[in-house]
C-alpha cells in the first residue's frame, strides 16, 4: 500500500492585526467585563466564537493537529474580520452582548453595509483590534500561543466559593451532552466534558456537587500555571473589584490596551455600578456542598485561602 504523504497546509497571513480575549473561566463574570471592551476607541464590536475557544484550542490539547488548527483557525477569522467590514453576519440583537449596540459607534455598521468589496480592502489596513469574549483560554495557553496570533488577554477571575456554587446552581456538574452545541467526549457510552479526559473513571466516580469543585479549581490551577511568564500581555481582574470600583479597573484596562474611553464607556461603567445584585451568604453557599467527599472539600478550601493573594498572580 502506497504511503500516504504527510499533509501541509498554508498558514495564512491575518486581516485582524490584532486580537484581545476577554477570558475567565465559564461563569466568572465576564458578561459583566466585556461590554467595557467595546466600548473604547479602536476596537470592534465583541465577538463570541465558541468554535474557537471551546472547540479547536481544547481538541488541540486532546491531538489535533496543530498546523491543521492554526490554517483553519486563521481562514476563520480573516472570513470575520471581511465580513465584519461589510456588516455581514453583523448581530442587531439589541439585547446580546456581541450585538453592534453594545459598541460605541453602532451607527458605523449601517455604514458600512452600503461598503464595496474594494472599501473594505482599505479598511483591512486599519489597525482595528477584534474582541472575543472567551472560555479557558489561559488554562489552554500553551496551545493557544501555537496559533502565531498577536493577542492581548484580560484574564476575569472570581471567588472561588462564588464560582463553585454558580457552577452548581447551572446545573455544569450533570447535563453533558443535552446542549447540542457543547463539544464534549464519549466514554463508556457517557457524555463527559473534554476536561475529564485521561480520568474518566474519576468523572464518572464524583457526584454533581464534587464535580462543580474539581474541574474549575483545576482549570483555575491551571490557569495560574500558565500565568506566569506571560504577565506582560495578560492583565488580571478580580470581578469582586470591578463591581467595587468599576471605573478604576477600566483605567487599567485602557492603560493595558492602550485604548481610549469614548462618551459610551461611561454608560457602561453606569451599568455596572448599578449591578446591584444581592449575593446570597457565603456560608449558605458553603453548606450547599454538604456530602462531598473531604479531598473536594480541602480543595475548595485551599483554593479560597490562595484567592486572598489572587493566587499569587498579582
């Protein structure tokens, strides 16, 4: 039988020159965090691509092909940065956070529907920077820096008693597999989260309660693993603070980006300080884990204490 030859695929260049990913792990609060993002000078409109942060970059860290991912991946995203330009498969949904009135200029994209394809040429010159609001992509670091792209992160981090029990009340300890749009895996005839590969049994050993502790309290050690030695295009943020002092941290996030607030940021900032949301107790949400096992519950334990000094990532 013939060899078959080694596939090679053409890298090709980006429209996009440069790309910032607004990531936290799911549930940390990054709705709240993203609408900042747009709402300064130079950036698009945000972006929400599951395809990418919770498809490819995940299936790179199961195998796939990483010269496969960075072709794909880069088609994918000179096809949004074009179509964004032309105000193709532009969301008006006033009510989603990747909708164009989340932006601070809306009105740009009804312009730009009356664009030709050769404005548009000119307007892939223009250093815009593409937002995506992400899932686990400083957990996955590693594989995402193999995709050659020139990104800045805002990493959105939250208590982690406050993360576990969010996990729990969503309902993200069971129910793999119902949502159709969710990548996951298959073992045993058992939908399972691409997270518990290489430790299936242990998936299939811990209840509900026990598993919404293990897996973000891993990926969040994960996360600070791959923190370091990245600090200089990741910046952190507590969610605690940016309900705090929410015009505080968006300094920080325009001295990080350099980037400048326009009179839609502070409708923004508005928006934010009026999350007025009650929190229930911290011990009401420490007693809905009773039953665990007392290895989840020194982990959660632990990982709260480390939280104090945000991990000692700051």
């Amino acid at each position: 039988m013939k060899k078959q030859r080694k596939i090679q695929y053409h890298i090709p260049n980006l429209f996009a020159k440069k790309f910032i990913f607004v990531d936290g792990l799911t549930r940390s609060g990054k709705g709240l965090l993203s609408p900042i993002i747009p709402s300064l000078q130079g950036i698009e409109k945000i972006n929400v691509c599951e395809l990418f942060d919770m498809q490819i970059v995940p299936a790179m860290s199961l195998g796939l092909d990483e010269n496969f991912a960075r072709a794909f991946l880069r088609c994918y995203f000179n096809e949004l940065a074009y179509d964004t330009f032309l105000s193709r498969n532009v969301n008006f949904r006033r009510s989603d956070l990747s909708g164009i009135y989340n932006h601070h200029r809306p009105a740009l994209y009804f312009e730009r529907l009356k664009s030709s394809e050769e404005t548009v040429k000119e307007r892939l010159a223009e250093p815009w920077a593409f937002p995506f609001k992400t899932h686990d992509l400083l957990a996955n670091r590693e594989h995402l820096d193999k995709l050659g792209l020139d990104y800045s992160m805002i990493e959105l981090i939250r208590n982690p008693v406050d993360l576990c029990y969010s996990w729990y009340r969503k309902g993200l300890g069971r129910d793999w597999g119902k949502d159709l749009r969710t990548f996951a895996l298959k073992y045993k005839q058992t939908v399972i989260p691409y997270y518990a590969y290489g430790r299936e049994e242990e998936w299939l050993d811990m209840s509900e309660k026990e598993r919404c502790i293990e897996i973000p309290m891993t990926q969040m050690k994960k996360c600070v693993a791959r923190y370091r030695g990245a600090e200089a295009h990741i910046l952190l943020i507590r969610l605690e603070d940016l309900r705090v002092r929410p015009d505080g941290e968006t300094d920080r996030i325009c001295d990080f980006l350099k980037a400048k607030r326009t009179a839609f940021t502070a409708r923004v900032i508005k928006g934010i300080s009026a999350d007025r949301r009650q929190p229930k107790p911290r011990e009401t949400k420490i007693a809905a884990f009773k039953g665990i096992r007392k290895k989840y519950r020194a982990m959660l334990m632990a990982m709260d204490e480390s939280y104090n000094d945000s991990y000692g990532m700051r």
